[in-house]
C-alpha cells in the first residue's frame, strides 16, 4: 500500500512547477481603468506639497511616489488591513498594475504603506480626491452650479467612555509603559505598584457588588483619591524626566513619551470626574479617550444612538453625486449654522465661483445665513426653512433642491459601509482618523468616477 505523501500530489512531477506564472491582466478591470484614467503626474506633484510642507529636509533616498499613491488609491476602493494591502500589491495582478509595478519585482511592505498614508494624512489625501472632484467635473459627469451640504459623525473605535474605565485604563496604561521608559519613570512604577493593586480592587469591586448609585459614586470618589496619588508621584518622575536626558532606545522613546501624555491629559480629566460626581452633570469639553483626547461626544437624538463618539464631518455634493469632506478639529468649529455659509466658500476656493443653486437642512436656516450666501453670489438659496418661514425657492426649483438635498443622504450612508471604513476605522489617533476620513470619500468618488466613465463607452468592468 502507498502512504499518500503530507502536501501535494502522490506522484511527483516531471518538471518542477514554476513559481513565476505568467497571467495577462484584462484591460477592462477595474483597477487597469483606474491606472490609465488618472494623471499621475499631477498627483505626484500634489504629493510632493505636503511631503515638502512636513519633512525637515530633503534627504534620504526618493520615494516610489507612483508606488505608494497607487497603493493609496487601492486602499481606498477598498478599505483592508495594511498587512492585506501589502500581500494584494505583491501578488495581485491589477494592483500591481495600478501601482505602476508590473516592470519590477519590488513591493512595498505595510510599514511603508501606513508611513506614507501617515505623512499624506487627512490634508494631503484632500487635495487627491480634489483633483477627482475636477477631473469629473471636466468629464461633464458632476456639475459644480448644484451644491448641497450636511453635516455627519464619524464614530471613533475606543470603548463606551465611562469614567472608572478611563481611570482604569489610565492605571494599566501607565503602569506598563513605565517599565520600558527609563529609570526615573521604572523606580516610579515600582514605588506606585500598591496603588496599582488598590486601583484594580477599586475597578472589580465596581463592577461586580457596586449596584446603587451611592455605592458606584462612592467607589468611584475612592478611585479618584487612589489615581490623584498616582498623579502626584508621577509628576515627581517627569520633572526627573524633563531635568535630564537619559539614552533610550526607540521603544523606551515611545513609551516615555506615552507616559507624559497620559499624565498631560489625567491633569485635564481628573477635574473633570470630581465636577461629575459633585454636581452629576458632564463637565464641558468632557475628554472621552486616553490615547486620542482630541476626540468628543456628538449628541445626534438618534433612536438607539443618542451621543456618538468621534469626529464631525461637513460633506459637500456636486450634482452629479461626487462628494467632499471638511474634517472639524474641534467641536465648536463647525456645526450647521456655520457650515452652511463656509460650505460655499470652501467650493469657491476650489472652483473659483459660487454655485448657482444651494441647499442645506433647516439646521443651517436663519436670515442672517439667506443673506450672506445671497451676497456670496448663490441665486437659487434653498435653505429649509424653520417654523413658519417661507422657503427662498419655489416651483421646480424648490423640488429639484430638495431631491438633491434627500440624496446627500445616501452618499454619507455609502461612506459608512464596511467597503470604505468611514465609520469606526482601525486608527489610534484623531490624526489618522482624519486620514482614514478623506480616504473613505477618495475611494467612494474614484469608484464613481471609473464606473460612469465605462458605461459612458458602453464597457463592462471586471474584478
């Protein structure tokens, strides 16, 4: 009897199968479309902008720019894990292609691919899906005279922010990072190690035998008392930090500098949980996230999602459905009243007038907003009105706004889906949130765009 062999067939071959197949890539694939629609030369220059704006100096070897702006662009028609991008660009006939490497057997490793969508951020991948915006606008497929807006949450991906889970978090956070960040902060994690011990007690006893409200505040003002100790011995640490400098490794680096900025924010959110317990109301500017403190609570009044947890968006659409995304840095920069008026100076700055028609929800209605849109140059101002005034619109314009204005609606859901990563994406900063923001939308318009460019020729697209 033959034993089958562990792996591949019983009977070996003649020849040795080769590890270089050979597989022509179909012109109509999406990605081969993509590669010959876009002008990579422009996209190189506005990449070179804000590599020149954030780098020091110009040494170092030149980037694969063509490269790693295909590997861009091929992350956002589809949003995957940078270790998933890295194996699609290897191996991946079309995205080899795209990324303008079928003449070469080099590949980016993910490190390089999350770098540079790093360094480009949320500015640099704006200015990308710009020049889209105007190429489809040159394509005659988006009409830039009909602007609609709306304003959107982009949920961040931290845990429900509770202030005993911050204050735990913060204990387990500083406790392990200690221990790689130089000597000073390694003899603090030792001196504070009962107080650690005291603070996981003080989480359990919360979470298991605290029922009432009394006893869950009463718990709680403990663990406040145990974490401002903490915060009193740690500040003795980094004044030892800050008065001499110690040689770290890249590692001991990071974790120094994790140390300092949890205790930074501590200092802001400690406050504020003593204002919760003594009055029960939310202190203003309530910080949510340890690790991204720039992040806040968007209060939405949605049915079974009343306060969201991230970042605020203002979202412009062309006719047509192309859209663009203004990311808010903090939360009182940009609400309705005000993104309804710099809705259409950010859409003059890019395309160099005002649009003919403009809409927006009741949210950004007020006279004040009519008449500052109407002196701006917009002659059709379709502002849905509050009450009982009138709407500025009437007859088939009035209609024709509120059918572009219901369909913003569906844009933003689009972004939201799992396929572009809008929502809750895999980033561990505010920073690249905003990245992964403007991604999501380039991804959405160079999808768009590639599609109606093929049923303009009346091609059918493959992959």
């Amino acid at each position: 009897m033959v034993v089958p062999a562990r792996c591949g067939s019983s009977q070996s071959e003649l020849f040795p199968r080769s590890m270089c197949p050979t597989i022509p890539v179909d012109e109509m694939h999406r990605l081969v479309q993509l590669a010959l629609k876009l002008d990579w030369t422009e996209l190189e220059c506005r990449a070179e902008v804000i590599r020149g704006s954030k780098l020091k100096n110009g040494a170092g070897r030149p980037p694969h720019l063509r490269a790693l702006l295909g590997a861009m662009v091929f992350r956002a028609t589809r949003y995957m894990p940078y270790r998933v991008l890295e194996d699609q660009i290897r191996y991946y006939a079309p995205a080899r292609y795209l990324c303008g490497l079928t003449e070469t057997d080099w590949s980016p490793d993910h490190n390089t691919l999350h770098d540079f969508i790093e360094l480009m951020g949320e500015e640099g991948t704006r200015l990308i899906n710009e020049y889209v915006i105007k190429q489809a606008v040159t394509e005659k497929l988006a009409d830039p005279t009909v602007l609609v807006a709306d304003m959107t949450a982009q949920e961040a991906s931290i845990p429900y922010p509770n202030e005993m889970g911050l204050m735990a978090g913060f204990m387990a956070a500083v406790n392990a990072a200690s221990q790689k960040a130089g000597q000073a902060l390694k003899e603090f994690a030792q001196a504070a190690q009962a107080k650690f011990t005291a603070a996981k007690q003080k989480v359990r006893g919360y979470r298991l035998f605290a029922k009432t409200k009394e006893q869950k505040d009463k718990v709680m003002a403990q663990m406040v008392d145990i974490v401002d100790g903490v915060q009193a011995q740690l500040a003795k640490a980094v004044e030892a930090v800050r008065a001499k400098s110690a040689s770290l490794s890249k590692y001991g680096k990071v974790a120094q500098a994790k140390v300092l900025a949890l205790h930074e924010t501590m200092r802001t959110l400690l406050p504020q949980i003593r204002h919760w317990l003594k009055t029960g109301r939310v202190a203003t500017g309530k910080i949510i996230s340890l690790h991204a403190p720039e992040l806040y609570s968007i209060v939405r009044g949605k049915v079974g999602k009343a306060v969201e947890f991230g970042l605020t968006w203002g979202i412009r659409r062309l006719r047509g459905g192309y859209l663009l995304a203004t990311l808010a840095t903090s939360k009182a920069k940009l609400n309705d009243t005000r993104f309804a008026v710099s809705a259409v100076d950010e859409h003059i700055a890019l395309f160099g007038k005002p649009p003919r028609m403009y809409a927006y929800d009741r949210g950004g209605w007020s006279a004040e907003n009519v008449a500052a849109l109407k002196k701006k140059g917009v002659k059709e101002v379709g502002l849905a009105p509050r009450g009982k005034s009138p709407w500025k619109v009437a007859g088939a314009i009035k209609a024709k706004l509120v059918r572009e204005r219901a369909q913003v609606e569906g844009g933003i859901g689009t972004l939201k889906c799992t396929k572009y990563g809008f929502n809750r994406p895999a980033a561990r900063s505010a920073k690249m949130m905003g990245a992964c923001g403007q991604l999501s939308v380039l991804g959405f318009n160079v999808n768009k765009l590639v599609r109606e460019l093929a049923k303009r020729r009346e091609l059918v697209l493959v992959g």
